[in-house]
C-alpha cells in the first residue's frame, strides 16, 4: 500500500527507502521461510542443536556443516541478504541517475562490492577484464579492485605476522607495533615497509628486506575472512533457491556457485598455494619465459593455519603500464602460457587477471598468487584442442563433437520435447540437429568465431532447447579465458583466442594422453601393414604451420618478431628465444610423444624411405631441413634439451 500512495510522489529519495524497506520485508519473510531448510540439498536439518564448531576454519569446504551452522542462525542469513540488496539497490540507482548530477557511478560500484567482502570483489576484478559485458565506464572502475581493494588496519596485519611467525618483537627497526611483546628482541625483518602495496580480496601485500638482504612480498590474509566466505555461500545458494522457486530454470546455478566459492576456500591455505607455485613453476619449465616468486617458508605461517606467506620479491610491471609495443609481446606470452596451461600441462592457473601477472624487468612473465588453480583431465585436453581445431577449420560438426567429449552437450544428445518449456521433459534427438544449431548459433552470436565468452553465451542460450550440461571445471577454465581475453583485446581488438591457441591444440592432437586418443591418432595416421597417410599426417601439420607463417603479421603476433630488438642489450633475448612455442620442440623425447614413437616403430621402413625421396615429398624434406637449421642455431643448453 506504502509503495502504491508512493506512486504519485516525486520525491526519489522516498522511493529509494520504500524500496529498500520492501527488500528488507522480503528478505526477511524469505529468511523465517527458508531458515530451516539446507540450501545445498533441500532438507531439514536435525533439530537437536549440535555444538557451536565453526567449519571454515578447517579450510575443507565443508558444505554440509556450513549448512547446519547457518541453519541455526537464520538472523545472520537475513542480515547478511539485506546488505546484499541494499549495495544492489544503491548502485542501480547510481546507475539510473543522471551523470550530470556528479554522481560517480564507477565509485559507487567499487564501493558496494568492496563492502560486500571478498567474494564479490573477487567477481569484480574478473569483470575488469570484460568492458564488453559491463561496459567501459565499470570496466575502468573495477580494476582497482586488482591491486587496491579496501585494505584492512595494518595492526591488524602487524599482530597477523608476529602471531604466525611467532616473533615477540618489533616487525623491524622502528616498527614496534602494540602487538609487540618485546620492543628489546631483535626485529624479524632489516626493513618493513608500513604500508601495504597491493590490497586484494582474501588479503594485502607489504614489502620487506629480511637480515641476508632479500627483497620479499609478505601476505597477510584478512581477519574472519573464512566466516564471510562461509555466509556468502549459503546467502548465494539461498538467493539461487529463491529464484529457481520464483522463476523455474533447467540449469542449476548452485554448481558454478559450490565451484567458484569452494576454490576461494583453497585460497585460504597458504600452504596449498605455496606448493601450487612449485608445481605450475614445474610443469611449465620448458616455456623459459614464465617464472614464478621463490616460497620461503621461513618467513611463512605454520602448515594448516597459516595466514602470512612470504615470497620473493618480482621486480616487473603490469601489462597496462607497458609501451604499446611490450605489452603487445607480454600479452602474447600471457596468452601462449594460458593455453599451454589448459591444452598441455592441465594444471591451469584461474585468476590470471592483471594484478596477477608482470612483465619483468628482464623480459620475462611472471605469475603470482597461487591459491586458485584448476586440474584438467586428458580427456578435457584432448577435447578443447578437437575443439579449437574445429572452430578454426570451420567445422562445427568437430566443434559439437569436442563438446560432447569434455562433457557440455550429453551423449546421446537430447532437447527438450517442447521448446523453452520449464519442465525437464527431454527426447533424443539426431545429432546433426544439434550440429546445425551449434552453428547458426556461433555464426549469430557476435564474436562466436573468435572468442571463448562469446561461445559461453551461445551455448547457455542453446541450452533453452538441448540438454547442455554443466561439467565443475568450467566454471574456473571460463573465469580463466574470459580474464585473458579481456586482456589481449586491450592491445588488439582483433584478438582470436582460437588462432592463437591452435598451435598448441595441435601439439595436442598429436600427442593424446588418453588410450581413445591415442587409438584415434594411430587410425588417422597409420594404414594396415605400416603405411603411413602422409596427407593426413601433412593436414595436422599444416593446421601449425599456417598459424606460425601468420605470426608475423597482425598486432599481437608482431610481437614475437620484436623479441630480440625490445630486449636487445639486456641479456633477455636467448631465453625468450628458446621460450617460443614450436609444435615439435622436443616432443618425441617426451611422455607425451608415446604414441608418435609407437606409430614410427610400427611404420613400413622401405615404404617411408621410398616414400620421402619422391618428389611427392619434397614439403617433408624441407620440413625436416628447417627444423635440424633451427636447432643448430639455438644455444647448446637448447639443443640438449631438444634431442
């Protein structure tokens, strides 16, 4: 009644606390309702009160303690979707009005979310990178978020590290903070910068000098941050209840919703993230242009419950602060290393937005902060490069059959019986209809030809008529690719993801891990009785080679022609050079390169050797001789490494 007498009133600000007021009337009806219910899997939770254990602080995602903890505090669910609505109000307003007013929209934007706490300012640095979905004004605003979310009191931080690191006094010369016990104990640093230089979402960044002389990064994780994890998933997984009870859906949300907030639970283990750096420093080591900070556990919190980890310091800048030119040669990096990352090693890197990665004063990239990453199965691999493959060749029927491998459309395929229904009420249908629907959707959806969002967007809206499902990865190899693309399309508007990725799809295609990839490699390549079908063999070549004789033209791919001019004096030259990804490099003395080796074995050696001294094999020859001219150019660490 309040919000219908209001309807002749022209006072805004009265309309704005109606609102408000009839949000917080919803949230709490909303709350006495659903209170007692477990949001994760719809029932009722025991009703003898069980005793007061906070589960976050065991750092193992819990979801069905999470749920009884909040189930008895319905309160703080209520308190909690009041301040969600109240920040979601107060920015569409700032929206609404009139830029002329002086309103800062974009600030009002980076203040909500940062007062929301972690998890939205995590979604916010993600959608830094994407100004085609929130446009440039709110694109712009969030990217503070990346490197200057709100920081907490530095006592705070202060009584953190002399907790963990358990050190009774003063964090260095000069800095007693009121946590010290003993002002008289030597300082546990040469030198401790007072102010954070980076602030993010789960914790703020100072930099120190220890007694030896090492420059180091010390993070420090926030206060009670477990616990505004904790209610963010139930509040998230309560609001994903509301809606699929106010507006039926298909789809459930609560998958990408458990994904995406029980990552940021790993992040919390400094530990975790400590040996994730070790090991994607590991497995990307044959790419000399990544490095990744040095741990040191020393200056570290204790195994379980640490929340400081130190690191080397990196001396770099962000991508953003670089010439045209560099950044235009850092992004390519950023990108080859990402692919390789999803294609290659399968231990994928989820937040590489740009306050995670640097451009080193030596001409190399560096990766930081470890605590969200993703494992990729080689089925996955091998699907995505089918994928890619097929998206650059222009065959859908490839592309929907790599999807229905890495687990996005089911198998048989199935759509439902009426169209855009509510009802789960699914029949099979023929695979080419879907092949054909994938397609038109690609080619209608804007960038569906040459970016990873834009193929997202086309499949949730198929998913209005065929069964797509939704695998638990995707939720992080998708925050991953879109933060990247938003990066490289900075530098190069042009930007196609697929292009760029194709190489190392290849790579992939010709060494599967899977017993099924390598069965279908074998059938494609290999005849009966040892022959060999050069021409199919040459067609997956050839899908390389045409990428790499494109390198040299086109924005981004300018780059790597750069490479020893940019750094030409600084010593950096020889490991970018051996850096450059090539679809061969090394493959055959590798695991990966099983399957090509057991394929050589098995072929007819008389045939082959015919084979390559008739004219017909004149493209092989030259292959060849190229590829032994450019190992005798490489330096001799290279070639060992090649042979």
């Amino acid at each position: 009644q309040s919000l219908r007498r209001c309807q002749n009133c022209n006072g805004s600000n009265m309309r704005r606390r109606l609102d408000v007021l009839c949000l917080v009337s919803v949230a709490l009806s909303l709350s006495a309702r659903f209170s007692h219910r477990d949001f994760a899997v719809g029932k009722v939770p025991h009703e003898t009160p069980r005793p007061v254990v906070e589960p976050w602080k065991r750092r193992d995602f819990d979801k069905a303690a999470l749920n009884d903890y909040f189930a008895q505090r319905p309160w703080d669910l209520a308190t909690r979707l009041v301040e969600v609505f109240g920040s979601a109000w107060r920015v569409y307003w700032a929206w609404k009005a009139d830029p002329a007013e002086g309103c800062d929209r974009g600030q009002v934007l980076v203040d909500s979310l940062q007062s929301l706490g972690p998890a939205f300012v995590k979604a916010g640095q993600t959608l830094a990178q994407r100004p085609d979905l929130v446009g440039e004004e709110a694109a712009e605003a969030l990217k503070s978020l990346q490197t200057s979310a709100k920081p907490f009191e530095n006592e705070i931080a202060y009584r953190t590290i002399l907790e963990d690191l358990q050190h009774r006094g003063p964090l260095a010369p000069g800095l007693c903070p009121e946590s010290c016990e003993d002002p008289h104990v030597a300082p546990l640093f040469q030198a401790f910068e007072a102010e954070p230089i980076a602030s993010a979402s789960l914790g703020q960044v100072y930099r120190a000098t220890t007694h030896d002389g090492r420059e180091v990064a010390v993070k420090v994780q926030r206060p009670a941050v477990g616990r505004q994890l904790a209610l963010d998933w139930v509040s998230m997984k309560f609001c994903v209840a509301a809606y699929q009870y106010v507006v039926p859906s298909l789809n459930d949300y609560s998958i990408l919703i458990d994904t995406a907030l029980g990552s940021m639970f790993l992040e919390l283990d400094y530990h975790h993230e400590a040996s994730n750096a070790e090991e994607f420093k590991r497995r990307l080591s044959f790419l000399n242009f990544v490095t990744v900070p040095k741990w040191l556990p020393e200056y570290s919190g204790p195994a379980g419950t640490a929340r400081v980890l130190s690191t080397e310091w990196i001396f770099g800048r962000r991508i953003s602060d670089l010439p045209k030119d560099v950044g235009m040669e850092a992004v390519q990096m950023a990108v080859q290393a990402c692919v390789v990352q999803l294609l290659l090693t399968g231990f994928v890197h989820a937040d590489p937005h740009e306050g995670n990665l640097l451009y080193t004063d030596d001409g190399q990239l560096a990766f930081l902060d470890f605590g969200l990453m993703d494992q990729v199965e080689p089925k996955i691999m091998e699907g995505f490069a089918q994928g890619i493959q097929g998206v650059v060749a222009g065959d859908w029927r490839r592309v929907t059959q790599a999807m229905q491998a890495v687990g996005f459309i089911s198998d048989p395929v199935q759509k439902l019986r009426e169209a855009k229904s509510l009802t789960a009420d699914y029949v099979d249908c023929e695979f080419e209809e879907v092949v054909q629907a994938v397609e038109e959707q690609m080619q209608a959806e804007e960038g569906g030809e040459s970016r990873f969002s834009a193929m997202a967007a086309g499949l949730e809206k198929l998913s209005w008529r065929y069964l797509m499902l939704t695998p638990s990865y995707i939720v992080l190899i998708t925050r991953t690719f879109m933060t990247l693309e938003g990066i490289a399309e900075k530098v190069d508007p042009g930007f196609n993801i697929y292009e760029a990725a194709l190489p190392i799809a290849v790579r992939r295609a010709i060494a599967p891990r899977t017993r099924k990839g390598q069965a279908a490699l074998r059938e494609a390549v290999l005849l009966e009785g040892g022959q060999v079908r050069w021409q199919r063999l040459e067609e997956l070549l050839a899908e390389a080679d045409t990428e790499e004789a494109t390198m040299a033209s086109g924005s981004v791919r300018e780059a790597w022609r750069l490479r020893h001019s940019l750094h030409k004096g600084h010593g950096s030259a020889s490991h970018k050079a051996e850096g450059t990804f090539n679809v061969m490099d090394g493959l055959l003395a590798t695991s990966d390169g099983t399957a090509l080796r057991r394929i050589f074995d098995d072929m007819n050696l008389k045939e082959m050797v015919h084979f390559l001294a008739s004219p017909t094999a004149k493209p092989w020859r030259r292959r060849a001789a190229a590829y032994v001219a450019e190992l005798l150019r490489r330096p001799t660490s290279t070639k060992a490494k090649a042979r």
